[in-house]
C-alpha cells in the first residue's frame, strides 16, 4: 500500500480512518503544526506525532498513516520509537556511559544515544575491556579469578578446541551462589520473586524475599546430598515454571551439579529421549506429570505435590515424595549451603532443541552462559534493581533459564504467573506489579481490553 507524505495528506484522508469530523480537525490542525516546526520527514517529527497526537484508542489506520507518511522515503527499518534524552542518561548503559564514555571512545564521545553505536563496536573490537565492565557491574564473584576475559587460540585437533577463544579461562564460580550472595548493592529483605495462581485475581501477589529462597534453596540442596551424587550429575526437572521449580534449579547448581530443562507439555516418549541423551541420574516433577515420567523409564524421581491435588500418586520403589525428602534434611533448615565452585568451562544446563526436525539436539549451557544471559539483561534490556522481570515460560525452553538468571544477577525479581498467560487474569497480575520493567510479547493482548 502507497502512502501519502505527512505535507500531502488531507483531512478527508484523516476522516477516512474512522475518526469524527471534529477529531479530524483538530488532529490535522495539529499536524500542520508539527510540520511547520520539524518539518515533514524527520525522526523529531514522528517523536512529537506519536507523544502528541497517537494514542492507543485512535483507529490503527490513522497509526499508520501518520508513521509511513512521515517515513515515506527513509528506507527500511524506520525509527517507531526514539530514546529521551535524559532517559537514556539513567539506564545501565546511560550511566556507564557517563562516567566513562570518554575512557573508551576518547573525544569521540558525545551523550549515551549519540555515541551508542561507537560503544558498540567497541565492545566487539575491545572485549577485555567491555567485558571485565561488565562484570564488574554485574559484581560477578569468583572463587578464582579468569585468567584473562578472552584467550584466543587455534584448534590443532590435539586438545580440547574452543572455536572463537577461551572465555574466562581459569575461573572458578557458582551462578546460582551469584545469584543468591550479599554485595553492596542487595539486602536480606530484597523481593526475589513474586508471584500469583490463576484465579486468585484480587488477592495479594505472594512475595519471596532473599533470606526466604535462600533458606529454601540451601535446604534442598542439602537434601540433594542425601541422594549420593557424584559432582557434576545431570538432575532433570519436569515441571511448570513455578516458585517451586526456581528453587530447585537454583538448588542443583548451587550443589553443583547440571539441570536438564524438559517442558512440562512433553509426552512419556520425549521425556525418555532427553532423560537418555542427558543421562540425568534423578528427575524432580509433580504429581500432574508424575505418570509420563514413569512411563518416560526415569532414574529416582522426586515429586511435588500441587496445591490442588493430594498425594495419592502411587510411586515406584526408590521414588521420593517431595515431603519425605526435605525431611531427610529438616534438622538443616536455614543452614547455608556452601556453594560448590567449579571451572566455567563446567556444563550447568543441559537444553534440547524441540525435535520436530529429528532427535533433539542437546544444547549445554556453560557456566558463562548465565553471565551472558545477566549481561544481555544489563545491557539491553535495561534490567535493575528493584525491576521485576516478567515472561511467560518454561525451564524446558532457553527463556526458563534466562529468566531465572537474568533478573537475579541483576538484583532484579522474577514474576511467575502459575496460568494461562492469554487471559485478564495475567494482565491483572502484571498490573498489580507496580514496577515491572519487562514483558515478553504474547499474542491477542488487544482481546484483555473487551474481557
């Protein structure tokens, strides 16, 4: 479809959206404004169209014909949304920015928007630099320090090859003792995830604060000792994205061990493929998918309970109700458990990819990984202290990690809604969290509107 520049557009085409004569008038009468001060074409014109003019009830043709009007000869990707200034100062990159913009560009430097795409590239041609930054506003700690932010070398097919270089070569840590630990910066009385089930749209969201998912956590990594492991073992979790689930996975790092993410939508056969590739020696699951874990052949598995459902699920012999195997440990409640440190090169998750192609690709995560997943929550998506992170997920699909290590590494909390993310009910919940700062896309938000 053609459109008209924003100087060619009439008022009958303004009525032609669907908006009334009056409103028509007075937003050409508008229009012309803007024109005349900003002229017809450039990103300060749409900037003020679309703060002054463009709101969500006007008709989307209208949306539009003003944003292709104003872009007409641009060329692709025009800007729909152009960063404030002084925005743009209080973000993480803003600030850095600030303080330092000059240390790393020199007199090249100029304001945080200006000068995003000079940081850029240097973050690519200079990743010392960049990245021992970012770990340091990140506050990572670890037992030992990398030798170096990046070793690059080439693969002689005589030694273990790491195509693209070594990162954090030497470095001993544990993400999840990051994710947990004091700094400067955090507080035992910190929100660490909030959360609400479907159908409790007018009640209170529940609260975790850090001493309270650190005791849980050191808890059931206590009880993870109980079951005899070597360092290092596969421990898979089937389940919903709940409290529950956050806190174990954080448990089997913390032990030091590697998670494997199974969606809790897969059947007894696709269970079975990935408990075998992983060579997982438990799984942690409830009561709902207990019976495709049984028949999935798992190792031991361990099984919650939900909150609408008793525990009359009949388990095989070597299984563990949730219950009995917290209390194997109940004399441990609220003792820390010291995090075991291990190499970053140290696999701590182990995804699949979906297998709708074949057999799934098992894809592991690092012990840098997680850092990457805190530094992409830093850098681009502006993730803070006291933010609350939302996004729909499973621990089955990479989001489930990332959500769990982005928003805590950042100092941020999670928001778990245990539900369909398609309904009222989630937009209540996401509005009752007076702070979220992000929100993964979902489809028919316009139907929460007319519910």
């Amino acid at each position: 479809m053609a459109y008209k520049g924003l100087d060619c557009i009439t008022l009958s085409d303004i009525e032609a959206t669907g908006v009334t004569s009056q409103l028509a008038h007075e937003i050409y009468n508008k229009l012309i404004k803007i024109i005349q001060i900003y002229g017809p074409a450039t990103p300060a014109t749409w900037q003020t169209i679309s703060t002054t003019i463009l709101t969500p009830k006007l008709p989307f043709l209208l949306h539009q014909m003003m944003f292709y009007g104003c872009y007409k000869d641009f060329g692709p990707d025009p800007p729909a949304w152009i960063p404030d200034p002084d925005g743009a100062i209080i973000t993480n990159v803003g600030k850095l920015l600030e303080k330092r913009g000059e240390e790393f560009l020199g007199s090249r430097y100029k304001d945080p928007i200006s000068s995003f795409s000079e940081f850029q590239e240097f973050s690519v041609s200079n990743p010392e630099d960049y990245w021992k930054t970012v770990l340091e506003e990140l506050d990572i700690s670890f037992s030992v320090l990398p030798q170096r932010i990046l070793k690059e070398e080439l693969c002689t097919g005589s030694e273990i090859c790491h195509p693209g270089g070594q990162w954090l070569p030497g470095a001993f840590l544990n993400p999840a003792k990051n994710c947990l630990c004091l700094n400067s910066n955090r507080t035992w009385d910190d929100i660490m995830v909030v959360w609400r089930n479907e159908g409790n749209d007018e009640m209170p969201v529940n609260k975790l604060t850090r001493r309270e998912l650190c005791s849980e956590v050191w808890l059931v990594a206590h009880a993870l000792e109980t079951l005899e492991l070597e360092k290092g073992s596969a421990i898979a979790i089937d389940m919903p994205m709940d409290v529950n689930s956050v806190v174990i996975y954080l448990a089997i790092v913390l032990a030091g061990h590697v998670v494997v993410s199974i969606a809790d939508s897969f059947a007894s056969t696709e269970i079975a493929t990935r408990l075998k590739l992983s060579k997982a020696k438990a799984i942690f699951t409830q009561v709902q998918i207990c019976s495709r874990v049984i028949d999935a052949q798992s190792p031991t598995a361990i099984v919650i309970p939900t909150k609408d459902s008793s525990f009359s699920t009949k388990l095989r012999e070597g299984d563990i109700s949730w219950h009995d195997f917290l209390e194997r440990v109940h004399k441990l409640k609220e003792v820390e458990f010291f995090a075991v440190e291990r190499p970053v090169e140290s696999f701590t998750n182990i995804l699949f990819s979906s297998g709708t192609t074949g057999e799934p690709k098992a894809i592991p995560w690092t012990l840098a990984t997680p850092l990457k997943a805190a530094a992409d929550g830093w850098c681009h998506m502006d993730i803070r202290k006291g933010d609350v992170v939302a996004w729909p997920t499973n621990l089955g699909w990479m989001m489930g990690p990332w959500l769990v290590y982005a928003p805590l590494l950042n100092g941020a909390s999670i928001a778990l809604y245990n539900g369909v993310p398609l309904s009222s009910g989630f937009a209540k919940f996401v509005q009752g969290i007076s702070s979220a700062c992000s929100l993964s896309p979902q489809p028919k938000l316009a139907s929460w509107e007319t519910q």
